[in-house]
C-alpha cells in the first residue's frame, strides 16, 4: 500500500529531537556537543532551532556520537521535508491503465 503523510502533521524537525531525546537527558550543552564534534555552535544552535537540516555529514557525526544511525537523522530530516513541500495541487498520475 501508499504511505500516506497526514494532510496536515508536519514531523518533529531532528534538531527538537536531538534537544529533548540527547542533549537534555544526558546533561550536553549544545556547545558541548559542538565542541565534541568539531563544529560551530551556530550549527548545532539553528538545528536546534529548525532553521537548519541535518546534512548527511551532520548526521554521520551526530551518529557517532549518540550511538544511533545517520539514517535515524536523515530519515527525520526529510520526513519533516517531505511534509512541509508536500505540493497543493496534486498532479495526475501517468500509470493510468488504459
């Protein structure tokens, strides 16, 4: 069967979730993990905030450092992408049996 994304649930942005399921329960400051990973804490700030997506090279390093997969990441990067570009006007499908 279609997956179907509800009309109007947009997913969790990853940044909430790594706020609220990692930095918080294990007591990291968002510069801590910043710092751990070698990069600027703008970066992780405005993932944090939603203002920026998890990058393949960002979820690489967010895996190693929480023990899951960058496919975790990305996967809830472009579930929330899917559903905010979810198009307004549907276009027909060509597999229309004839």
């Amino acid at each position: 069967g279609k997956i179907m994304l509800p009309e109007n649930h947009i997913p969790t942005h990853p940044g909430e979730i790594l706020q609220e399921q990692f930095l918080e329960p294990l007591g990291v400051t968002q510069v801590a993990l910043a710092q751990h990973l070698g990069v600027p804490v703008q970066r992780i700030n405005e993932i944090v905030r939603g203002k920026r997506g998890v990058t393949p090279e960002t979820a690489w390093l967010l895996a190693q450092a929480f023990d899951t997969s960058p496919e975790f990441w990305i996967s809830l990067q472009t579930n929330h992408d899917l559903a905010l570009n979810r198009p307004r006007k549907p276009i027909p499908s060509l597999q229309k049996a004839g």
